[in-house]
C-alpha cells in the first residue's frame, strides 16, 4: 500500500487560497485541463490534483486534446491513459480547473462557454487571471509548488504517485534546479516530494535517458541548420517537414533543441522554428528562451496569441520563415537597443 504522508505548506493561505478551497469544497465534480502543447509541469500539475481531488471524494476528469498525443517522448510514461480527449455529456455540471495555463486562449477549444465556472492555478507571471477564483503565485518556480501546497489546503496526503507527478512539473519547470527561478523553497518542496517516496534517479532517467535515435539524427540535423542574426544575439533554427520525414523523427522529438541554441556565445535570445502537423492554429510553432535578464521573451508570444515565462516562452504562427525571423530581430531590438 502507498504510503500516505503529511503536508508541511510552503506558504500561508493567502485570500485567493482560501477561496480556491472553498470553491472546490462546493462542488463535486470537475475538469481538469491545462494549456496546448503541454510540459512537464502542465502534465505533472494535471495528474496530481486529479489524484488529489479524487482522494477527497471528488468526481474528477482529465481533458487534453487528441492533437496532443503522443506526447514528447519524454512524458510518454506518466499515467495519462484516462485522459478524455472530448468533454463528457454533464460538462455543465464540472468545474473548470485550469492547471499552468496563463490565457485561456492556450486551450482552443469552443466547448468552454458551455463549462461550470472556472478555477485558474498557476505560476506565470503574465497570467490574465480569467477564472471566477484565480490561484497565480508568480513567485513559484512551478505549478507543481502551488498544488504540493494544496495537498495540505484541501486536508489530502501526499501519496508516492502525487509526490512523482509533481515532482516532475518542479525538475522539468526550473531546468534541473538549474535556472533563475530556483530557489530555497524549490529545493524544500524538492525534499518533501522525495520524503514521500520519489524515485529521484528512476525519474531523471525517464525524463532526460530513453532518448531515441530518431532523436539524436533530429539533434544532429537541427544543428547543422543552426543561424545567427542580429549581430550574434538571435540565434535561430528552422525545422522543416522535411527534416522529420528524412530522420525518422516525428514533430513531438524536438523538445529541448532550443537548448543547444541558448548555449551559443553571444546569444540574447533563442528561437526553435519547426513546421507542425495537419491541424491546430498556425503553421509553424516557435520556442523562445531568452539568456539575458532584461529580455521578456513572454511579451514577444504573447504578441502572436501565445504566452510563457521572461526566460521561456513560445507561440504558434503562420508567417513565413524569413518574415518571422525579421520579426524577432525586431523585437530583440525594441526590447534591449
């Protein structure tokens, strides 16, 4: 049997809290979703509150689109098979809980409108806070943090499986405990997942060791078509079509690539360019990460319907190629000169 642990929050309830628990208390049966193209927080967020609100008695689905899957390859083994890809037939009778999502406008859906009332939770700094109770504590570093408090809020335990979920939303959201959004409270919450029985060495080989080839091909061709702008400060990739048919690699093997370019001397900012699939808004997604403390690259997505942190962020577009890397020397510029 799992053992069930206690809580210690890392943070006082605060207003918003308090009313996030008293909104959940009310009623008995909900949805939980978070935003398009989800990571690991998003994910981890997800299937730990739906463990959580079904510990307490709560009737509890997950929702994520079927474009979603498959999933990158690295969360591939969380337990998302009970995930529904369509709102069940009593959706107006669930509330919404949005889990790290910052616009709704991220979960392009048009059944929303006919949904219970929504309950917002999140991290990110830019969160337009659109739900009738909205949890947004910009100082976590993940949305892991906040539901590891809410386990405690909400009178739950920290079972292993709540622990794991979480703890892969807190080590994918701050890098390996490696970006600025680490902090002491990180490495606390960090401890108390592991106190509960996290596998510290099994996740991190889930997450960052079952890469396939197809992957590594993907790697080597994306860096070969690695290019430079503005002086040296845009570093930017374009993966095509062609790319994944010619490596064998499907779209969903290029998280991280954009990694490699934030590495690169001189770079301010990074940008992964890479043609999506049949289907969803835009033709082409990019993922931003920004190595220079005065660069917001959130502002930049959000101007293009998307949204994500100072440092990472990311959006989906149809200008072309050459358009949309004038567009983000642009941007670099009006922002640092």
């Amino acid at each position: 049997m799992t053992e069930l642990r206690p809580v210690q929050m890392e943070a006082d309830l605060g207003a918003d809290t308090e009313a996030l628990i008293a909104a959940i208390a009310a009623a008995d049966r909900f949805l939980l979703t978070t935003h398009e193209g989800p990571d690991g927080d998003a994910l981890g967020s997800l299937l730990a509150m739906n463990e959580l609100l079904a510990q307490i008695g709560k009737d509890t689905v997950m929702f994520l689109a079927a474009k979603e899957f498959p999933l990158p390859i690295e969360y591939r083994f969380l337990a998302l098979s009970e995930v529904f890809h369509e709102p069940p037939a009593d959706l107006a009778d669930r509330t919404i809980i949005f889990l790290d999502c910052g616009n709704i406008d991220r979960m392009p859906v048009d059944w929303l409108s006919e949904a219970g009332p929504i309950l917002n939770i999140d991290h990110h700094h830019d969160n337009t806070r659109f739900g009738a109770v909205n949890v947004v504590d910009t100082e976590a570093s993940s949305t892991a943090e906040i539901v590891f408090d809410l386990v405690a809020g909400l009178g739950g335990a920290l079972t292993q499986s709540i622990a794991s979920a979480l703890y892969v939303g807190l080590v994918t959201d701050t890098g390996k405990f490696m970006y600025e959004n680490t902090d002491a409270r990180s490495h606390r919450v960090a401890a108390g997942l592991i106190e509960a029985g996290v596998d510290v060495n099994d996740i991190y080989r889930r997450l960052y060791e079952r890469v396939p080839l197809e992957k590594l091909h993907l790697i080597a061709r994306a860096i070969s078509k690695i290019e430079v702008h503005a002086g040296g400060r845009l570093s930017t990739v374009y993966m095509t079509a062609a790319d994944y048919a010619e490596t064998g690699a499907g779209e969903e093997l290029t998280e991280g690539i954009v990694d490699y370019l934030r590495s690169i001397d001189k770079t301010v900012m990074a940008a992964a360019i890479r043609d999506k699939p049949e289907g969803g808004r835009g033709a082409r997604k990019v993922s931003l990460r920004s190595t220079h403390g005065e660069l917001d690259v959130s502002v930049i997505a959000r101007l293009n319907g998307g949204g994500g942190h100072p440092r990472a962020a990311g959006f989906s577009t149809d200008m072309p190629h050459r358009e949309l890397i004038a567009f983000l020397s642009e941007q670099l510029t009006r922002q640092l000169g």
